[in-house]
C-alpha cells in the first residue's frame, strides 16, 4: 500500500485496511484495530493471538487481516507488534466514552486515573483523555500497554497521548 505523501494514513486508505474492522463489529465491544500498511516481513501479531482473528499467512509480507468475529479483545497484539500499528478500541464502554488501549514507549508511564491529551495520527491534540490501565508485564518486552477513555467521536482518531507532567 502507498502512504500518502507526508506519511499518515488517510480515511480513505484506512478503510482499505485488512485490519479495520466494520462499523458493526465495533458497536459489538473490544476489537482488534490493525493499522498496518506496510508489506514488509512480519508476522508477531499472528503469532500472538490465541484465538486465530490474525492471519499474514504467505508471503510473510502480507498485510495482516482481522477476522473480527474471532477477535476478543484481549490486547495481546498490541505489545508484540514492532511498528506500534495495534489498537483494541471498545465503544460499549459507556454511554459517552470508549476506550483505547495502545502501546505506550515513553516514560514516566502515565498512572491510572491520570488526565492526559489525546492525539491524533499526526501528533496533534485533539481531546481530553483519562488513563483507565496501564499494564506493564515483563511479557510484553518493554512495551506497556495504556487504556484510555475517550469521547466515542474520537475513538478511532486517537493514537496517542502526550502527558503533562512539567514541575
């Protein structure tokens, strides 16, 4: 897949994505959001997934496709995928807020209950978010996943969060 020029996925290329899945699937609860576009050789997330919803099969350079009836939710994807391209989104929530969870590299990790700025997929700041997890086990080989709440408008916007932590 081509990337638009300046590198972030447009709606539109988004939507061609193997790994999105469908408006429907996303109103049923946690999901799996795979936002890979790049056909190089990589399998980790389908190899993670205990419940076989990823598949790159051959060539290991396919893009990874989501079979969301068989996704749950679990996040297990997340920490394992080297481009940071993996997202659970759950809109059933609550009545206003979904939640993201999301590979977090920075430190110092945000703590739970925390108010943090969420952001877009090109760094810009584009709501208010509260740190609902974060989830840091050795398995996850130095990846903490974050799990955020959101207004749901923005849930599938959000890829990010920068924290304010100047003294």
């Amino acid at each position: 897949m081509t990337l638009e020029k300046d590198g972030v996925l447009s709606p539109e290329e988004l939507a061609k994505l193997p790994g999105m899945p469908s408006e429907e699937r996303l109103e049923q609860g946690a999901v799996a959001v795979i936002e890979c576009a790049q056909e190089i050789p990589c399998n980790p997330c389908e190899e993670a997934c205990p419940k076989g919803a990823i598949r790159v099969g051959e060539p290991i350079t396919n893009l990874p496709v989501l079979a969301s009836d068989k996704c749950t939710g679990c996040g297990l994807c997340i920490p394992v995928c080297p481009g940071l391209a993996i997202f659970v989104v759950d809109m059933t929530y609550s009545d206003r807020e979904a939640t993201l969870q999301l590979p977090y590299e920075f430190l110092p990790l945000p703590e739970k209950g925390e108010m943090v700025t969420a952001l877009d997929r090109e760094g810009r700041a584009v709501c208010s978010a509260r740190v609902v997890k974060v989830l840091n086990p050795k398995k996850f080989d130095h990846t903490p996943v974050i799990t955020i709440a959101v207004p749901k408008d923005q849930a599938m916007n959000v890829r990010n969060i920068a924290a304010d932590r100047r003294q």
